[in-house]
C-alpha cells in the first residue's frame, strides 16, 4: 500500500508539472509591443495598444512620463488644431473637462483666466488647448488608468549592446539595470531616438544642405533680410537676433581681443548643411502669485562673463523682457525664448544626441545652470533696465508643480536631435504641398519653424544669431506611413513616431506634441495589424490602415 501511495504521489506531481509547462506563467517582461520612451506619443501608443486588447510595456528612462507635455510645454503649439484627431484630441478634450470642474481652479478664477482670452478656446469647443504640467501628467494617468498598461520608470536602455536581432527583427532589449524585455513589436517614443540607433538603423543628425533634398529653408540661414519659400511666400528670418551693433569681443571696442563665449568667427555659405542643431531650452513654469512662487536665485556656478551679451543689447537700445510668458491657467505660465538673448542656450546641445547618458545630463545641468544664470541676472543685475528688473523680479518658479525643490523641471526641450533616414523623407516640398504624399497617418500644421543654432561675427564687426526660421503654411499636409517605419533590410519590427524620416526644416513643422500624439497612435495600430497579419510593419495594405485609422477618430487628409 506504501509503493501504491508513492506511486500516485509521484504520478500527481507529473502531471502538475505537465500542467505548469502546458500553462506557462507569462514573462512580466514580455508584451506583444515593447514601448521605449514614457513622451506623449509612447503614451498615445500604450493607449491603443492596450485597447486593442495586446499586452504592453511602456518603458520610461526618467521618474516622469509625459515627456515636454508634463514637462512645462503647455502652450500647445498646433497651427489648424482641427487636423487633430484620435487619442490626442481625446486629450485635449480631457483637459477642458478637468478646468470645467470649479474645484480645479485653486490660484485663479476660472473667469478671470476666461476673460484674459488666454484659454485657446471658445465656449462652443470641446477642446482645451493650454495647461499647467501637472494637469497634463493628471489627465494622463486619468487616461490609462483602467488599462492593462505596465509603465516601468527609470529604466535607461544599454545603448551599447543592449538590441537583440535575429535577422531583421528586434526580439529583446537590455537597459542598464540588466532586466530584459522581449516583445513582437517595437516603438521608439523617445526624443533622441535612442533605440532606433542601437538598432543599426540609420539616422541623421543636424541640418541639411538645401541642395540634397531640393529645399530653400534648410541649411545654414544668415540672411537677415529675408527668403522665400518655395511656393513664393515671404520669410522674415530676421527674427530672435541681436538689436544692430552689439560689440562682440572681450574688451568692448578692441577687435584684438577674443571673442565673448559662444561666438564663431565665422559663418558657413547660406543653404549648406552642417551637424548643428536648433538651441534647447526649459519651458519655464513660472507664476507671480507670491503664495507658490518660488524667487528666482543666483545659481552656484554663475559666471557673469555668460551674460555680457545680453548686457550689451540692453545697452545698445533692446528694451522688454526677452521671453514669451504665456498664461496657463491657476496663475502660471509656459514661458518660451524670445529675442536674440533669451531661454535658448544657443550653440550647447550639438553633443547631446550621441552622448553618453551621464554625459547627457551634464549637457542638461549646464542649461539649467543658464537659464537660472538668466533669470537672476534679469532679476537682479543693476545693468539691466530697472523697469525690466521689477517686472521679472516679480516672477518665479512655482512650488506645486515638479518634483525638485526649486521649481524647475527635469525635461529639457530637446527639439530635435536624431532623425531616421528611411526609404521616404519627409521634406519641405510636402509641407508646402507642392507633393502631396498619398499614405497619410496623420496630419501637421504648424510653421516650419527652426530656432537659432549658432552665434556668429557677423562682417561689420558685430554679433548676430542664425538659424532662425519661420514658415507659415496655407495649409495642413498629410504625414507619409514610409516616414515612421525603417528601411526593411534595417529592421521590421520597429516604428518611429517622433524621430521620424524627415528634412531637418520639414521636421520643424512636424515635430508639436499633438502630431506626436497622432503619429503614437499610428504606430501602434500598424504595430497590431503587423502581428494579426504576421507581416513587418513596412508591408501593411495602405487601403486597411487608412480605413482603421479613420474608424479611430484620426484625421489624415
């Protein structure tokens, strides 16, 4: 009897085994799509994704999600905000409904901010298109809530070896803390592209020359007087530059002397292409209600040398407060460069995309440190107009919106750093519509805008900015689906909804949190039907993608 019950015992515990391996507890590691990057687009494609009933994992380098949406960027910049559809106009919806509620407005009337005409919208929208960070990242969280989403935060990817491929599809990646996610599709979310890079996938950097891709707002642009578009609208490109005869040399008036720093002494051929990149800055989220503010202080590190530019232009006859103070609701703003010495620290990012991490973010202290450095001298310095001094003094951080003690955020406005060069670029023809791409995933608006990129010695003798480009557009263009996918010798399971295919200029119109938004959600629906139809994200039907796209509320034409 004592063999026969070692005997059954033994047989049970086969088939409990047998049945573990038949049922297999699931990898937390593992998801049907791998998302790299916590930005707004990783979250607009984490929301479809898990809607459409697949497992996802979002992956967020920072403690933070939302990218420059939660991260002070709340004037939101949309050009004809009727092209936005889908997940993002869901968001933008979300964000009236939440300052709809009077509970909400805990430093501000909602009235008062109503009546400064400051809310981008009219009583008939349903649409809120202007808000504080935290609201963002509240509307958010609101979002996912209810969603099999697993978001793990702080986790870097190993750059170096960190993209496992067989063939030509990514089947794991390995982030610095040596965990392993394994996935059937993948997106890169992120702002410096990251993962496309580790991916062999090829990529540029910088601006091009007019002459690669026939265009006349790409390149170097010194030309103060003014350009032309190709479809013959005027272009100002004088704009965010020194007022005339601000002496660039150490010792005011002596030319033998050496340059202020961040001034080359020479300037390119306009139209030629380089690997500069347009000036980064923090969008600032300040407030003058003095129970939340926090004053702005000289920062450890303060060289006044850095801000002798800015000295001289007060003197040579510049006169207002160099930035752009837009009025978000309870108080606050989203404060942005304005003028030739302003928020942009003009000519310190060119290393940022390849960096290495913590070399990153030195490059991120160091434009903090500035833009500190700026306030306080806005603030304080008795060389500064007192006018001006009083109006900014008047100004500060504020105490509820991120996590750090004095007020300012972590995310840096990284405007543009790799871009993916595919089998289809996007570029300055398609902005203007004079070629209509016939494979839209979505729609841009915007300007083609570009902030300036160096300081130069100008032939007179002076200081002047380049790079800065402003480009209205008539009207909206469609986003190609070639441009958010590889090359296919490359990789075939990865999409791109941010670094995408595209002209450093064309990237200027393309690159506003809302299109982001639009083209998260695109990448993840083609993503789904890669794996319903067992095909590589390039070989979806056009025909099938366009009409799943428009059942979802996108816009694409």
């Amino acid at each position: 009897m004592g063999r026969i019950r070692i005997l059954s015992a033994l047989i049970l515990v086969i088939l409990s085994l047998n049945s573990c391996s038949t049922n297999k507890i699931k990898d937390p590691n593992t998801a049907d799509v791998i998302i790299y990057g916590g930005t707004s687009a990783g979250i607009s494609a984490a929301i479809q994704t898990a809607r459409s009933g697949r497992s996802v994992i979002m992956l967020e380098p920072t403690n933070r999600i939302g990218g420059l949406t939660t991260g002070g960027l709340g004037q939101t910049d949309i050009g004809n905000k009727q092209v936005i559809g889908g997940i993002s106009r869901e968001f933008y919806q979300n964000i009236k409904k939440y300052y709809q509620n009077p509970s909400n407005w805990v430093w501000q009337k909602q009235s008062d901010y109503a009546s400064e005409g400051q809310s981008k919208t009219n009583a008939d929208e349903d649409t809120m298109w202007t808000f504080e960070p935290s609201v963002a990242l509240a509307v958010f969280e609101e979002m996912m809530k209810d969603l099999n989403i697993k978001i793990v935060y702080n986790e870097r990817l190993d750059r170096t070896s960190g993209v496992i491929k067989k063939e030509k599809s990514i089947t794991s990646i390995t982030m610095e803390s040596g965990n392993i996610y394994t996935g059937k599709m993948f997106i890169d979310a992120t702002y410096e592209g990251d993962l496309l890079a580790a991916s062999n996938v090829t990529y540029t950097i910088g601006r091009e020359a007019n002459s690669q891709y026939g265009e006349t707002l790409n390149g170097v642009q010194a030309n103060d007087y003014g350009s032309t578009l190709t479809g013959g609208e005027s272009l100002n490109a004088a704009n965010h530059n020194f007022v005339k005869g601000v002496d660039p040399y150490t010792i005011l008036g002596d030319t033998t002397s050496s340059l202020l720093p961040g001034i080359n002494p020479t300037i390119q051929q306009d139209g030629s292409g380089d690997n500069k990149l347009q000036a980064y800055c923090f969008r600032m989220c300040l407030t003058d209600h003095d129970p939340n503010r926090i004053p702005f202080e000289k920062p450890a590190g303060y060289q006044e040398s850095d801000y002798e530019l800015l000295l001289r232009n007060y003197e040579a006859g510049y006169d207002r407060v160099p930035w752009i103070n837009s009025k978000m609701p309870n108080g606050k703003t989203d404060t942005n460069n304005r003028d030739g010495f302003s928020t942009d620290f003009i000519g310190q990012n060119y290393d940022y995309p390849e960096a290495s991490y913590e070399e990153r973010e030195h490059i991120v202290q160091k434009h903090r440190i500035y833009q500190q450095g700026l306030m306080w001298t806005l603030a304080n310095h008795p060389r500064i107009p007192e006018h001006i001094r009083t109006e900014v003094s008047a100004w500060g951080t504020c105490k509820d919106e991120f996590e750090r003690k004095d007020g300012w955020q972590e995310q840096l406005y990284i405007r543009e750093a790799r871009r993916m060069v595919s089998d289809f670029v996007m570029v300055q023809k398609h902005c203007e519509r004079l070629e209509i791409v016939q494979d839209g995933i979505g729609m841009a608006a915007y300007t083609m805008d570009s902030h300036n990129t160096q300081r130069y010695l100008t032939p007179d003798g002076f200081v002047s900015n380049e790079g800065n480009v402003e480009a209205h557009l008539k009207t909206p263009f469609p986003i190609s689906y070639r441009s958010i996918v590889p090359k296919k010798e490359e990789c075939n399971n990865l999409l791109v909804p941010v670094c995408l295919s595209s002209s450093h200029i064309a990237f200027g119109s393309i690159r506003m949190e809302p299109v982001f938004m639009v083209l998260g959600q695109s990448t993840s629906v083609i993503a789904n039907m890669a794996i319903e139809q067992g095909v590589a994200v390039q070989d979806i039907p056009y025909d099938q993608l366009r009409k799943k796209l428009i059942d979802l509320g996108q816009i694409i034409e």
